[in-house]
C-alpha cells in the first residue's frame, strides 16, 4: 500500500470527530467548555508527538514508526467508538494528535524519499495533498454519518480502527520502507549516498517557519472563530452540515496542491500568505455585510493558503535540508505551527466576550492580516534563499 494513502487514512481520523461534538454534548452531558478542551486536547497531542517521539523514532526506523503510528490512530479510532465520557474522548484525540506529529514529520519524508526513489520530485505536494485530502475526507464521513445514522454514528469509528489495523499490518510488510530502512543508519536515519549539507539552510528554514505558522494561523482563526459565526448565521445545523464547513477549509487546501507542480518554491511561499490575506479580507467583509457567501468563500481562501504554506515548507525542508535533518526539522517546523495556531485561537477566544463574535472576527483578521503581509514581504526579500 502507498504510504501515501496511509497517510490519507490516519488523516481522515483527525476531523472525524469535529461535526459530532453537539450530539456527544447532549449524550454525554457535557458542557461547550469541556468541547473547547477536547479540541485542545488534540493540539496537545500532536506537540508531544512532535517534541517528545524524536529518540524513540531515531532509533527504531521508518517502517516500525510508521506502523506505530497507524496502529496508534486504530486505538484512537477504537476508543471514539466505545467512548461513554469525556474523558475517554479526550484520551481519544490526544493519542490522535500523537499518530498524526508522526504523520506530519515521520511520513511526510517517507512519501518525499520514496517518490524521489521512483524518478520524481513531486514528493512535498504528494504528502500535503495527502493530508490535506484526509482531514477534508474526515468531516464529511463523520457528518454524515450523523445525521444518516444517528443512532449508529459509533460504527464509523469501527470501520475506520478496522481500516487503520490493515494499514498498520501493510506497511510493517512495506519493502519500499524496508529498503528506505536499510540505506539509513538506525540511529540517525542517514544515507549513505546523502551528498547534501550536514545542517539545514538556516535563513531557509526560518523562512519556511514564517509562511507555516502564518497561514497556519489563518486556517486556524477559520476554524475557531469563522466557522462558529457561520453556523450562528445558518442557525442550528446537523452534523452533516458541520462537517461541510470543515471540509471546504481542507478541499481548498487540497485543491490549491494541486497547482504545486506550476508554481516554483518561491511561488508557493508568496502564494501561502496572499492567500491568506484574501481570505482574512473575506472573512471581515463577510462579517461586516452579513454575507454567508463570502464566509464560505473565506473557508475555501484559508484552507487554501495552509495548503500552499505546507507545501511550501516541506519543499523547502527538502531542499535546504540534508536527508539525516529533514525528520527533525520538519518537527520542529510543525510544533510551531500548532503550538502557536493553537495558542492563538485561545487569546482570540478571549476577546470574544468583551468585543462580541463579530467585532473580535474583524479585530483579529486586521491584526493577523498585518502580520500575514509583513511575513509575505520578508518572504521576498528572502526569495534569492529558497529558490
């Protein structure tokens, strides 16, 4: 099985849940603060995995990672399912959060080295894509499920753990990884044949660190605070709707992938932010007119923009960083991302109540905005670093 479609499988798993938060609320008898930690239970588990896995998955390999990983996000799958507390459904999306750093860091230089292994260069927009196109599947089979089936929404969760186990199973038995295993050294994931330099580009890595955490945050403030204003606007929505609105935000994020074979390194990075910037534009006009369609407009633009700003950073991980660095950079590059994506739709929530939803919306996507174009133009000053 491609590592490609793995990838697409444990990603289908992190959105999954996101449209059934109201209907667990009600069966559950907890309260929309509890949901608020839930989510950052999440965010939680991706930083562990990113920071906290590197020894373990230096010293084990790729293809013993990579079946971890899966075989992780099929317990975090079982768990959802039989899940009767809260407690249970954070433990759920924390062990979630651990399978998809790996995903993230782990998997997506797997995909790149192997792609690269078959005659192509292709490997970055082929992870992003993956990703992207699973956390957009995710929503849409969790909705659905919902409102299709409501009183048997768990089985999802079963079918999705069963799917997960059989991928673990196929990539513990991959030769593709075994091979990418056995031209690594098990301590440092080196290559014997890696000719690049022994530490990564640092101007090009900060770089790449701006455009992900930029259009990271972009994406973000959608999902926190846009896609909350929709659904007052829309009124009371089922979960089939709920997982709609989530799942424009990454079928932009995957469409806009898919124009990363045109466009150059240096076109994705500028590409990143102005996206971005047209979406917050957007997303404040959509707010202050009242005009749903330019909210939905907003989600596809802000999807887009953290499409585009992965590929960017991984692209440019690939190319200014040595085989033996790509993992670790890729991890830190992605802690920061959620780390501060996370903490910023915190702060963010915390205007709410003074400013009210809309005021806080507008406040927020003038000052992110702000700083959206600072990023873009220091991206172009540092062009001649990452082209």
């Amino acid at each position: 099985m491609n590592i490609a479609v793995v990838a697409v499988c444990v990603f289908i798993l992190s959105n999954m849940p996101s449209p059934l938060f109201a209907m667990w609320e009600l069966e559950m008898g907890f309260d929309a603060r509890t949901t608020t930690l839930l989510f950052s239970a999440y965010q939680g588990g991706v930083v562990v995995g990113l920071l906290g896995l590197s020894r373990y998955i230096d010293r084990t390999g790729w293809r013993r990672t990579l079946t971890s990983a899966t075989a992780v996000g099929a317990l975090a799958a079982l768990l959802f399912a039989l899940a009767s507390g809260p407690v249970i459904l954070a433990i759920a999306r924390f062990i979630t959060g651990i399978s998809i750093a790996v995903l993230l860091s782990c998997g997506a230089v797997a995909i790149a080295r192997l792609r690269k292994a078959e005659g192509h260069l292709d490997g970055p927009m082929v992870a992003g894509f993956s990703f992207s196109a699973g956390l957009a599947l995710g929503p849409v089979l969790g909705g659905s499920a919902g409102t299709l089936f409501p009183a048997h929404y768990r089985a999802v969760f079963a079918a999705e753990a069963v799917a997960l186990l059989i991928a673990s199973f196929v990539v513990m038995r991959s030769s593709p990884l075994a091979r990418l295993d056995c031209a690594a050294s098990m301590a440092g994931m080196t290559e014997s044949n890696d000719h690049g330099p022994r530490q990564p580009c640092q101007p090009a890595i900060r770089t790449a660190t701006l455009v992900l955490v930029s259009t990271g945050i972009t994406c973000a403030i959608f999902m926190g605070l846009g896609s909350t204003y929709l659904k007052q606007q829309l009124g009371d929505v089922d979960s089939m709707v709920a997982g709609a609105l989530i799942a424009i935000i990454f079928g932009g994020a995957a469409s806009a992938q898919l124009l990363a074979k045109i466009l150059g390194t240096l076109g994705l990075a500028v590409s990143g932010p102005l996206m971005g910037l047209l979406s917050l534009a957007l997303l404040a006009y959509g707010v202050l007119s009242v005009d749903v369609s330019a909210l939905f407009a907003a989600a596809a633009t802000s999807g887009a923009s953290q499409g585009l700003g992965q590929v960017a950073a991984l692209t440019i991980v690939r190319d200014h960083a040595s085989a033996a660095e790509q993992r670790a950079v890729l991890g830190r590059l992605n802690a920061w991302g959620y780390s501060i994506s996370g903490s910023a739709v915190i702060l963010i929530g915390m205007l709410v109540a003074p400013l009210g939803l809309s005021a806080a919306i507008v406040s927020v996507a003038a000052a992110v905005g702000t700083a959206s174009a600072a990023v873009l133009i220091l991206t172009w000053l540092a062009r001649r670093t990452i082209r």
